[in-house]
C-alpha cells in the first residue's frame, strides 16, 4: 500500500490524521503515517510518496488494483482514472 502526500503535518490535523502522532507535526503527512498503519497489517508493505496527486505521471497509478483520492478537485482526479 502507498500513502500518498504532499502536505506536512500540523496541530490541526490531527483529529483526523489518526494514523499520524502528535510528535510528527513538522513532517509529511504520509510519512507520519506510514508506522501506524503498518501496525494495521505487518503482512503488507507500507510506503509514503511525499508528491502532490496533480504532480504524478498518470503512468504512476497503473501498479496499484485500487486508487482512493480524497479531497481533490474533479479535474485533478481525472488523471488517476
């Protein structure tokens, strides 16, 4: 599984950023989160990709079975279909 984010971190995430602890504000929110979700299932590889969705190559998408994007324009989702 790949945590996708561009954005870092801050007090007000995180009531819900609960995957990502208080003593990470400051870093990327998917890194911060890559420990916790881990715990979830050690069986299955955790990795953080620190790019912002409108950023990545549509190419990039085609390795994953399933996308979830939340919170993005339409336009911008587009090129993950």
């Amino acid at each position: 599984m790949t945590l996708l984010d561009h954005r870092t971190l801050t007090s007000s995430d995180i009531p819900g950023q609960f995957m990502a602890p208080f003593d990470a504000i400051g870093q990327n929110r998917a890194t911060a989160s890559v420990p916790r979700v881990s715990i979830l299932n050690p069986n299955v590889k955790i990795s953080a990709v620190e790019k912002n969705l409108k950023d990545v190559e549509p190419e990039f998408f085609d390795q994953f079975k399933i996308v979830c994007a939340i919170g993005y324009p339409f336009e911008t989702l587009q090129q993950v279909d």
